[in-house]
C-alpha cells in the first residue's frame, strides 16, 4: 500500500492515479488527518503532496505528531513533494525560505549526485525537463541528507536521506510536463520501497464481491438507482453478481431525458445485461413540480427531492412483496467523489463552497436512512470503465458521454423546461448532433459533447419567411475528468453540416451556434 497524504495541491489525485497505473494500489487521506485514523494501515510508502501553502503561514496543514514515527514503525519510505518536500525538511530541523527566485512551469533539473535512491547510479550532468510550481526553497538540509538534484539556476531541487528513507522532490513528478517523472516514481516504488506491481482491477471485483455476500443478509433486499450513466451500472452488475435477483434497480423517466433514452438503455439492462430493472415513469411528476421553474439551483433541488420521492414510493412497494423493508442502496459513488467531499486540508474552504449542487442519485441516502453499498468508492473512472468491461458491459455502453442527473432541465438555461416544445426541440436538435459525432468517428474523441436551448425567440427566415425559434448552441469538450475541459476543434464542414441538417429538421430553430470557452472558466453544464 501507498498513503498519500494530501494537503491540498491540484494534483494530489494525479499522485494516487500514477501510483496505481503502476500497478501499486494507493490511497489518499487528507494530510491532517489525525494519527488514529491511520490505524492498522502498514504502508510501504508515504508520498507528501504539493499543496499552495507556504510552509510559515499561519495554519499551513501539517502531518499529525507522530506521524513520521508510525511511517518508521511501518517500515515506510516517505517522499516529499514540493510542499510535501518542504514540510518534511522543516519539520527534521532543516530550513526553508521565501526564494529569491519564484520557479512556476518548465524548468531544467540537473542530477549532482554520482549515486541516488531516485535517479540511480552515474547520473551526474543528467538533465531533465520538469514541471516545478514553488515560491519558497529549502536553503538548509536537515542533519544527514544530501542534495541529489538542483535547478539550473541552482535551487535544491531533489534530496535524500537513504539511511532514515526520506525523500524529496521540489518539482512534481507525477505531470506529464515532467518528461521523467514517471521513472522516478518507478524507480522510488520498485527499487526504493521493493514494492511490487500486483494491484489489479480483477482483485478489487473478487473483494468486493466477497465483502457484499457477507454484509448482505441471505434474506436481505437491494435496491439501486440506475441513471443509465457507467457508474451505476458498473456498480449495478457488480452487485448483481454477488446476490442476484435480491437486487432491484429503478431507472426512473422524469421527463429530462434525451432522445429515446429509455428504449436505449432499458435494452441494454434486459437484452445484454440481464438485470432486473424496473422502469418508473414519473415524467408527469418531475414536469409538473419544474412547472414554472426557471432558477437553475431551484431545478437542481426539484429534481432531487422528487427522486427521493420516487424512491421512497418503490422501498415501501418492495417491502410489501418481500415482507421486508430493503436496508441498503447500491450507489455508483468513485474515488474523486469522496476525495473532493474533504476538502483540502488548510484552504479555508468547506465542501458547503458549491458551485453547482451536483447530484444525481447520489443524493437519496440520508433522507431514505439506507446504508450504502459503494463498491466503486476505490476506483477512478478509467479503473471503473475496466471493471465493467470484465463484467462482459457492452464496450459501447461503457464509453457513453456522462449526462447530469437533472438531465435536459439543466440544458435550457434559466427556462421553464415545461414552456412549449422546448424539451422536444432540444431533444431532436441534441440527437442529430451527436448521431453526426458517432457517424465522423468522434465520439470517442471527444469527452462529452450536447445541444443546449436557449429559452430566447430570435428572427429567422425561412422558406421566404420569418420566423421566430430558439438558438441552439452546441457543446463538445475534451477533458480527462470533467474537472477541467477544453473546447473541441471541429472541422468546418462538419460543424456546417450540421447547423443545416437541425434548421432543416427540427422545428423551432432558426439558429445554431458553437460554445468555444473552456473550463475554467465556464461549467461543463449551462446551469
Ligand atoms: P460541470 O457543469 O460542473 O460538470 O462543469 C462537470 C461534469 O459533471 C456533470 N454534471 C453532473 N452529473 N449530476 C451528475 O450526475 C449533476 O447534477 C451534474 N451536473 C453536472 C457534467 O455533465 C459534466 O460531465
């Protein structure tokens, strides 16, 4: 096991994912956790994230007293990166400065040391380009390390203390900018540590499998909310796999869905999968409450609330069959989900800094009083879409486009979803696009891509006539989690085809347009 101890640098969770691509399992806790909560844990290696504090400001996360004591006691190797490597050296009595020189971005590192832990041996004069991001500097070692690296304008930029198994980095091996890096946490794991490369995604399903047999009574039912999307049901198969038909998934037609999505994905649940999924249709209900809506976090909330009701509804049916009110719910929750839920230790920031109220399913528990089966809570998306592809999930299911919860509702920003055709003009025009995606080869391309409706008439003119209709816009993104985004580059043909075939096809638009912002700084959804 690597622990990563987080405080609160923007690619900690890149730290975790790079570890376990290497076939290492990892796990992320925040840097400030208490000691106790490390308990039983017996990592082989500590990696100290980066984080935007500097070391002398008041309230700079720190690790809990005692805490290099418990990596000692483990047996544990412990690597500071930039803040991490800063954290370390103050705390063993070296110390560290506001710099003269700020380093952000590329940079040249040079090897110094004849024989190293993290470069090996005859390195000297090697260079290498890294991504550095750091204001202060180490300028005085702690007793017994020894500088292994500088900066070529002379900082210390890597150092070690092999006796004792401290290690540190002052620029981040873990981003691709760091043309080495990936070597260099291989060489720290492998060589360093004697970890070895068995973590696979085959074991995480065997475990997972055993541990829900043994939670779930024999007489025990389950239900799970399926939205269609890869994490539901992902996490759906798997535990259909583990006690059959005692689960009962819903999937759930509120009325926000896309074009023919739920002939879509019901055939997939029956035909491929064969889970016994129930198919609720509350449109009416979803429709009804959004009436008059046009408050996008209001929308959010509706959706949420009548989710729950739905649900609610199906756990007091269940209980009537079986005799036996259901006690767990299956949900699709992944690893940057309960990552993001502690915020970074020291930002002043509580979870409650919302930008948008996300929720899908995911929001059902509390009110319900269900425990929670999170079989995916480990896992990033990738290790997720290869989980599902053992579970025998249609390829092409796997790698569907995330839609949000609210569904269409959050497509037609600051509209009543309810006012006219506009669902329906925005379901069509939505469908071409991306039929047209599919039919150039791009969906796989690109990261999620969709219409938006803005609830505005504008002046047209067609067939000699003027007419009024909404402007679409269309959306498509590249992205590795959604966290981030950038605007994907068509062709001009392509987007023009287009445009033509939805003012040709769907009545009650006169206009389409293309968004080209990336995230930051707009969202990936309109509202
Ligand atoms: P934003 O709009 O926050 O979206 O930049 C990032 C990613 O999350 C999806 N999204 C949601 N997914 N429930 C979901 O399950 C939601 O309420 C929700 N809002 C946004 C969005 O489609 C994008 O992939």
């Amino acid at each position: 096991l690597v622990l990563i101890l987080d405080f609160g640098s923007q690619y900690t969770q890149l730290i975790t994912r790079r570890v376990r691509q290497l076939g290492v399992l990892s796990l992320c806790v925040s840097g400030t956790a208490p000691l106790s909560s490390l308990t039983g844990l017996r990592p082989r290696a500590v990696i100290l994230s980066g984080g935007p504090h500097s070391v002398h400001a008041s309230g700079a996360p720190s690790f809990p007293e005692g805490f290099l004591d418990f990596a000692a006691e483990a047996g544990a190797h412990v690597l500071g990166v930039c803040y991490g490597m800063q954290l370390l050296v103050q705390s063993l009595g070296g110390a560290v400065e506001a710099g003269e020189r700020q380093e952000y971005g590329d940079m040249e590192v040079e090897t110094t040391a004849t024989s190293s832990a993290l470069y090996g041996e005859n390195g000297v004069g090697n260079r290498q380009s890294v991504w550095m991001s750091h204001g202060d500097e180490v300028v005085r070692l702690p007793q017994g390390f020894e500088v292994v690296a500088r900066s070529v304008q002379g900082a210390i930029a890597a150092i070690e203390h092999r006796e004792k198994r401290f290690y540190g980095l002052q620029y981040h091996p873990e981003v691709t900018h760091s043309t080495q890096g990936k070597e260099t946490l291989r060489r720290f794991l492998f060589d360093v540590c004697g970890i070895k490369a068995d973590w696979k995604i085959q074991d995480v399903l065997d475990e997972e499998i055993k541990n829900i047999k043994s939670m779930v009574g024999t007489d025990e039912h389950v239900i799970c909310a399926l939205s269609g999307g890869v994490d539901s049901t992902v996490a759906a198969t798997l535990v259909h796999n583990a006690i059959g038909d005692r689960l009962h998934c819903v999937f759930v037609d509120n009325g926000l869905l896309r074009y023919k999505e739920k002939e879509r994905v019901m055939s997939t649940f029956n035909s491929d999968l064969h889970l016994p999924v129930t198919c609720i249709d509350a449109s009416e209900q979803f429709l009804s409450k959004l009436k008059g809506v046009k408050d996008p976090e209001m929308k959010r909330k509706i959706v949420g609330k009548e989710f729950i009701a739905v649900f609610d509804e199906f756990a007091h049916m269940l209980e009537q069959q079986t005799g036996k009110r259901p006690e767990y719910l299956v949900q699709g929750t992944l690893y940057p989900d309960v990552i993001e839920s502690c915020p970074p230790p020291g930002s002043g920031m509580t979870h409650s800094h919302t930008i948008k109220s996300h929720h899908n399913v995911g929001g059902l528990p509390e009110d319900m009083k269900l425990k929670l089966i999170e079989p995916l809570k480990l896992l990033f998306k990738d290790e997720v879409r290869k989980l599902g592809s053992i579970l025998n999930i249609p390829e092409s299911f796997l790698k569907r486009h995330p839609f949000p919860g609210p569904g269409l509702a959050v497509r037609i920003p600051s509209g009543d979803v309810t006012e006219g055709n506009a669902l329906e003009v925005l379901r069509q025009a939505d469908e071409i696009y991306v039929q047209a995606i599919r039919d150039a080869g791009l969906y796989d391309t690109i990261w999620q891509a969709f219409a938006v409706l803005l609830p505005v008439e504008t002046v047209g003119v067609q067939g000699d006539q003027r007419t009024y209709g909404y402007p679409v816009i269309l959306k498509a993104i590249t992205s590795e989690d959604g966290m981030t985004a950038d605007w994907y580059y068509f062709e001009r043909k392509f987007l023009a085809d287009v445009s033509n075939r939805i003012c040709n096809n769907v009545r009650g638009v006169n206009r389409v347009c293309l968004e080209i912002t990336s995230k930051p700084p707009a969202t990936v959804e309109w509202e």
